[in-house]
C-alpha cells in the first residue's frame, strides 16, 4: 500500500497557500540545521492570524547559500531573483523564498521546531518587525505588530529592547526614535486588502499606542 501524501495540519494549512504548504513540505527535507523561518509566515505559525506567503529562511551560521539553492532544486523548480549581500531570493514552484545569513547573527530566543522546520521565537519576531517598518514599511508589518500585541501578548516596549540586543545599532536612541516615528505615520503605506482588518484602523491602534509607548520608556 502507498504511503498517504505529506501534509500539513490543517491549522497551519489554514494560514499558507497550497503552493506554500507544498514548498514547505519540501524545503525541510533539505535545509542544514541552522536554518529557521522569519518573517510573516513565522508570525503566522504562532499566531494564525492572516494568510502568508512566503517562506523567509535565517541562517545562524556562515552557509554556501548556492549549496542549498541547488539543493532546492533538486526538489522543485527554482529561479534566483535577487541576489543581495545579505543571502539570495528565489523562486521555488511559485513561492517566493528569500535565504538570508546576515553577519553578526544574533538569536534572542529558541526556535521550536513546527512540521519539520526551525521557527523563529515571537520575540525575536518582534524586534526584526520593528525594523522592517523602518527599512520596508508595509502595511502587513504593522498589522503583523498589533497582532504580536494584541494576541501574543509581546509589547513594542519589550520589542524595542529587544530590537537593540539583536540588531545592537550605533545610536539605540536614535534608532528607537526613528522606529517610533514610523510606527506614527502610516501616511506613506499603500493599503493591503488581504488583511483581514482595515488601514485605518491600523493606523489608529498604532496612533493610539506610540504615545503610550513613549511615556512608558521614559518612565524606564
């Protein structure tokens, strides 16, 4: 008798395309041990709070980044669209993949393996989202962010502190004023309609909040 098709469990199915649940199902076969998921979809294994895409991969520890693309594509087709000096995007079937090894790694939390791949803990989740508003501000970061509050219960005052141990910027205040800026003024994001809750009413949680966080990390 045949062995039934992998798949995932529908909680988890629930929150990626079917494409994306296949990739997965694949790209664990063959990822070293150092890899672990970021991004939207990491937020979304924790949380299942709206649908996500594609599949970010962090790399704890220097990796022939072309080693593993060739091995992707043993498994399915694959096309390199970006290569930066952080790590390579690609895409595999028609998922979007971005393999990342930045220098100077730092991992705040431990990863807990989910279906076969590492995911990244919610605190170090949070702080790489509050530099994501800064560097690519979406609106999808942002609902990510109250969703990380609202549901997981981390908060931007933790986040921000945890954003300065992972990242460990030159200035800490001034990199902590400039997020707190960003997260203000949502003026310059296009709308998503995917999300499952309005830009305005994104906007008016983080209108709401920024003050509140300002207040209380002046009151240390």
């Amino acid at each position: 008798m045949a062995a039934p098709p992998e798949r995932l469990p529908p909680w988890l199915a629930a929150v990626l395309p079917a494409d994306t649940c296949a990739m997965w199902l694949l790209t664990r076969r063959v990822l070293p041990p150092n890899a672990y998921l970021i991004g939207g979809t990491a937020v979304a294994v924790h949380l299942q709070h709206r649908l996500s895409r594609d599949l970010d991969l962090c790399f704890e520890a220097p990796t022939d980044l072309d080693e593993v693309v060739a091995a992707l594509a043993q498994l399915a087709p694959v096309q390199v669209t970006a290569r930066r000096n952080l790590g390579i995007d690609v895409l595999m079937s028609r998922t979007k993949v971005q393999l990342l090894c930045p220098p100077g790694h730092r991992r705040i939390e431990p990863a807990t393996v989910v279906e076969g791949l590492r995911i990244s803990g919610l605190g170090d989740l949070l702080a790489m989202k509050l530099q994501v508003v800064v560097d690519r501000p979406e609106l999808r970061d942002y609902f990510d962010l109250l969703c990380i509050e609202t549901q997981g219960h981390r908060y931007a005052e933790e986040g921000l502190a945890l954003f300065v141990e992972r990242f460990q910027p030159a200035v800490p205040d001034q990199a902590i004023a400039t997020i707190l800026a960003y997260l203000a003024d949502l003026s310059d994001v296009p709308e998503d309609p995917s999300l499952p809750l309005a830009q305005a009413e994104i906007e008016a949680y983080w209108h709401a909040r920024v003050p509140e966080i300002v207040r209380n990390l002046e009151r240390g």
